[in-house]
C-alpha cells in the first residue's frame, strides 16, 4: 500500500533509532520477537498473530519506546481494520469489534452492573423502613447492646488459638474459572477473557494477576518458561519452554487438561 504519509510503523522505526536502540534490544525488554517487531516496523502483517495479539503488539512496542499506544494503535486499525481490528470504547474500556458474540457479552455485562447498582437502593430503603417503626430499632439496639456484653474471662483460662483456615475463596468451575497467573523473570502477557480483551502488560517477577471468565481465557505469553499458573488454587503445567511465544485458550471443556498429574 503506498501512501504519501507517515506511516506507524515508520514512526516506530524512527523512534526506536532515535533513542538508539536495535531490534535485539526491544525484543529483550518486551519479550517480542525481533521479527514480530520488524513487522511492526515495515507493516507486514504475515509475520504477526493478528487482532487483539496484534494490537497487544503494538501497544507494548510503544510503550518501550515512549510513544502514545492508543494514538499508533488507532493510525494502525485505520489503515489496516482487517488485520488489527477496528476499536470500539464502552464507558473507557476498549475492545475489539470482530463477531456478534462481542457485542452480546457487553450487554450481558451492562445488565449485571445495572443490576448491582439497584441493590443498595434496596437496602437503603429497607434500613429507612426500620429506621420508621422506633419498637424495632429499640429491640434491635438491645439485642446488639447485649451481644456486644463478653462474659468476664476467668485468671484460669487457657487462651486456645484457632488453627489458621485457608481464607481463599472457594471457587465452583459451574460458575466461573479462576487463573492465576506469577511470572518468575519479565514475562509479556495479554489475556482476551470472554471475547473481551482483559490485559496487556509486561510483568514482573514478584507481580501476581486474576483472571475470572465464564466461558473461555485466551493467553498470549512471551515468554512460556517464564509464567507459572494455577487454575481454581490448583497449579497447571508449564504453557511451554523459556523463550517460546504461546497462545494457550483455556474453557471449560479443557481446564483439567492443564492440571498437574497428581
């Protein structure tokens, strides 16, 4: 395609000369490939996964370099839609548009939240109906009076600790399937949760991130060797070697595969 303009793979290359930085040097500190980056650079899409992952790219690479992701982000999707996706905003929070399915999820999620706004409405006009009736409110505050009263402790007693209990919250894989990913070196990970991009970040040793989806988790990871996972508190197999690039869908029909032989 030829064009007259600047291109955004041009103002990356250039950016990255300017602050005298080589392929090798961006592939270190992203965990992207030096060829997936020379295709960024030239905008040849053959050599790059496409969509989300793409996009994950992109906004990484500008990152590193210190250039505005979503202005180069939103120059590649207008030049190229069909293989970067186009870029649609809900309330700050941006996905891509590829199918129906998208579409009907945001509105699923819509609903949810308008759902949980209504409940403290509820609760509140509840409390100003007791807060009305002074019999109740004076029951209530003499039940709570008297339960706030602890018998006197006797010199005697012996003070029993409780045994620590796992206050993890128990997760039913009817519901929702919980990941939980701890990278052991700089790892590069982005995460489309339920058809809706959820993460793109390179993270650190020491760092720790939950993902939650109903449906399906789709993982890009830099650097395979590096992430350690655990689905619903129970650890998982390595995603692959250090220093391989894999893209790893996790739902319901396979998240035990993933599990370690016990």
């Amino acid at each position: 395609m030829v064009r007259g303009d600047v291109g955004p793979g041009e103002k990356i290359r250039v950016a990255r000369e300017t602050h005298g930085l080589s392929l090798s040097d961006v592939s270190n500190s992203t965990k992207i490939t030096v060829a997936s980056l020379k295709g960024l650079e030239v905008e040849d899409f053959s050599v790059l996964p496409g969509g989300v992952y793409t996009r994950s790219f992109i906004k990484n690479y500008c990152v590193a370099l210190g250039l505005d992701p979503e202005l180069i982000v939103s120059e590649f999707s207008e030049r190229y839609p069909d293989e970067v996706g186009q870029q649609i905003t809900f309330d700050e929070v941006n996905v891509v548009s590829t199918d129906e399915h998208q579409s009907e999820q945001l509105m699923a999620r819509t609903a949810v939240v308008v759902a949980g706004l209504s409940i403290p409405v509820l609760i509140f006009g509840a409390y100003l109906g007791f807060a009305g009736n002074p019999e109740t409110t004076e029951v209530i505050a003499v039940e709570e009076s008297e339960a706030e009263m602890p018998e006197p402790a006797s010199p005697s007693e012996t003070i029993q600790l409780e045994p620590e209990v796992d206050t993890r919250p128990i997760v039913n894989p009817e519901q929702e399937l919980v990941i939980e990913l701890t990278p052991e070196g700089d790892c590069w990970v982005s995460a489309v949760v339920d058809g809706v991009e959820s993460m793109s970040k390179l993270m650190r040793p020491g760092e720790r991130e939950t993902i939650r989806f109903t449906e399906r988790a789709i993982l890009n990871v830099g650097d395979a060797g590096l992430l350690s996972l655990k689905i619903n508190n129970r650890t998982t197999k390595s995603l692959g070697r250090d220093g391989e690039v894999v893209t790893a869908t996790i739902d319901r029909s396979n998240y035990q595969s993933y599990f370690l032989e016990e």
